[in-house]
C-alpha cells in the first residue's frame, strides 16, 4: 500500500543559517565563563543553584579554544552526568559542540532510524542543549567557586 502525500515522512534538510546563528550566541556567552588568559588545564568551577560545574582548558591553538564542560556535583551514583566536549573558533566567533556523552564527531543530519538512535538533527540539538544550558547559567546565577 503506498502511502498518501500526507503520511510521508518529511525529509530533514538542516538550517545552516539558524546554526550558525545558534553558535554565535553559544560563542558570546560561552567566551564569558573563560579566564582571559587561557592555558591548557586551567579549570573553573562554577555553582549554580545546588550544581557545580567545571570548565577545563583541554587545548588552546592561537584560533581556537577546546574546553570541556562537566557537572561534577552533586554526584549521582545511578546516572552519568552532563558532559559537553566544545570548540571555540576565535577567528570566526562560533562555539561548537564537538562531543557529549560518549559521542563525538556528530553529523549536520543523520537517516532515522539509524542504528545508533541519533536523532535526525542530532548536532542541532546538542548545540541547543548548550544554549538553553547557558541561559540557565546566567539566569540563575553563577558563583565562581575556584
């Protein structure tokens, strides 16, 4: 039975403007939370409400900056905590999210169903994930702790 132009199933064509936009704000407020002077594994630490956050310097190269964002209390025993691998190209003011939870290297669109569950628009959504997460940081307030 051929299905009806009703109930295909509608392509995902990526909105690269949209992305891009997405980590130019991602790039602002992220560039906020660093020290001006960046070395390789300086960490920050920050606290917002109950959380705490740490921000490590994994690689600097003169254009960009490799950090790695991870809650680190309160730890949960049951559950892996929030961990975001993110790229910031000074040249170009973006901030890209490069990895989180074990998965690295995500693709502008994935075929769904795919054999490792990635949604259509994974990198979309990850990215998105640091945005609202840093809302809720300045939102909410941050203390630095180190």
């Amino acid at each position: 039975m051929a299905l009806t132009e009703k109930h295909r199933i509608k392509k995902y064509i990526p909105d690269f403007p949209a992305m891009m936009r997405l980590y130019e704000v991602n790039y602002a407020q992220l560039y906020r939370l660093l020290p001006r002077q960046r070395q390789i594994g300086q960490i920050i630490v920050y606290q917002i409400g109950l959380n705490e956050y740490q921000l490590s310097i994994e690689e600097q190269t003169r254009y960009t900056t490799l950090i790695k964002i991870q809650q680190i209390a309160p730890r949960i025993s049951y559950w892996h905590l929030p961990e975001l691998i993110v790229r910031l190209y000074h040249d170009a003011l973006i901030a890209e999210v490069c990895a989180s939870q074990q998965i690295s290297r995500f693709k502008a669109k994935y075929d769904y169903p795919n054999k490792h569950l990635h949604q259509r628009d994974e990198k979309h959504q990850i990215n998105y994930f640091l945005a609202n997460w840093l809302t809720y940081c300045f939102k909410y307030g941050l203390v630095k702790v180190q």
